[in-house]
C-alpha cells in the first residue's frame, strides 16, 4: 500500500490520491466506517473526489460520477467479502489475491484503467433500475 503521508484525508478522513485521469482510494477502515453511516456516502465521495480533481488538475476527471461510486462500492464489498470467507474458511491463495488487490481501489479513465468498461456497464445498469423505479439519473 501506498505510504499513509501520501494519502489526502480531508473527506472524512478517507484516503485519497489523485494522479492524472486516476485516483486511488484507501479500502481501509476509516473508508469502512463512511460507507456504513449511510448509503448515500458512496456516491457523495464519487461527487467529492471528482470536484477535489477539477480543482487539483482544472480538468474533469473521465468518470462519471455514478461509474466511480460503483467501481468503489463493489471493491470495498468484494474486500468485506472475502475478509468474511477468510475467517470462516482460513486464508486461501484466493482470498489473500482478493484482499490484496482491493486494499487500494484504482480507478482511472477508460485510457487508464483496462477493466472501467465493467463500471461503465453495471453504471448503464443502475440507470436503468433507477428509471425504472422513477428516480432521475443526474449523470
């Protein structure tokens, strides 16, 4: 993991880097504890970190708002996941390479980052679930 001085902590408390058309998320417990208080944090860090990069870089990051909170989302379960699977069933080859790959959440544009074609998908799916169920997609 990065070292923690690098991290930018200040939306509440999660760690946060920010490079070039990529960011990096902490899946650590401060990110745990957010994530928990309401459901609606998720998508209010994707709308925080994108806002931090236009400041930071005076460009628009290349993820939609909805795309990143999912890409975080389905990392931060996929570690909780595979923590629970690990204490029931001891430590595997597959849950150390779980745990390991999502202990930092990178997210990048589609240049960047080879699997955001999956965000961008389940992202259409959401959409769809939300018209669906009569809410508006803001993105």
């Amino acid at each position: 993991m990065t070292k923690k001085e690098e991290w930018n902590r200040s939306y509440h408390g999660v760690g946060i880097k920010l490079e070039p058309q990529v960011v990096r998320i902490a899946n650590d417990f401060v990110l745990d504890v957010h994530l928990q208080e309401n459901s609606k944090n998720c998508m209010r860090l994707a709308r925080e970190i994108r806002n931090a990069y236009e400041l930071e870089y005076q460009e628009q990051l290349r993820i939609s708002e909805r795309s990143l909170a999912i890409e975080i989302y389905a990392h931060y379960k996929i570690q909780k996941l595979s923590e629970k699977v690990e204490r029931y069933l001891g430590r595997t080859r597959l849950t150390r390479w779980l745990i390991g790959h999502t202990e930092v959440i990178d997210c990048g544009c589609r240049e960047k980052d080879n699997n955001r074609f999956i965000w961008d998908t389940l992202c259409a799916f959401t959409v769809l679930e939300d018209r669906i169920r009569g809410r508006r997609d803001k993105n």
